[in-house]
C-alpha cells in the first residue's frame, strides 16, 4: 500500500513526464500536439512556453493533470497485443528524454 507521500511522489512523476512530453511533441510537431492532446491552440501556446520552474509547479499538483481517453475497444485491445506496447512505450521514452 501507499503512503500519503510516496502517493504524491508518483503524481509528481506522472505530471512532470506528461507535461514533458506536451513540451516536446509542441517542439515536434504543433499541429500534431493539438490534436493528439485535444487542447486549443491557446493552449499549446502556453503549455510551449511554460519555464522549467513552472513545469515543475505544476507536476507538484496534487491530481493528476491527464486523463486516459480509451474510449475506444479495439484501440484498447491492440495496445495488450504483444508488441504493440513497447512500441508506443519506445516513443514515449524517446520524446520525454529530449
């Protein structure tokens, strides 16, 4: 079981790896970004130019600032089919290392 702070602990990692990942993928790719986080483009110009200390304010936050958005069944299912997740996990780990 978790405690209190290692519970925060992991929601810090997640955010700051989430938010990362928007930062990077904005730097890729604005379009893409937009579209694959469902932000607007007022957003994105935020969340691109948001300092080192404010990306780590807000991963601070007690609630995790994503969301899953499976709402589809097949795509659910392809991701437990052998491969498929390490691919998608590969290029995740790649464009948070940026």
């Amino acid at each position: 079981m978790l405690t209190a702070q290692s519970d925060l602990s992991a929601i810090y990692e997640v955010n700051l790896r989430f938010l990362l990942l928007i930062q990077n993928l904005l730097r890729e790719d604005i379009d893409a970004a937009v579209e694959q986080f469902g932000m607007t483009s007022e957003m994105a110009a935020v969340m691109g130019n948001l300092s080192e200390v404010q990306v780590d304010q807000l991963a601070r936050s007690s609630f995790l600032l994503c969301r899953f958005r499976f709402n589809d069944v097949q795509i659910l299912s392809a991701l437990g089919e052998k491969g498929v997740s390490s691919r998608i996990l590969t290029r995740s780990e790649t464009l948070v290392s940026r």
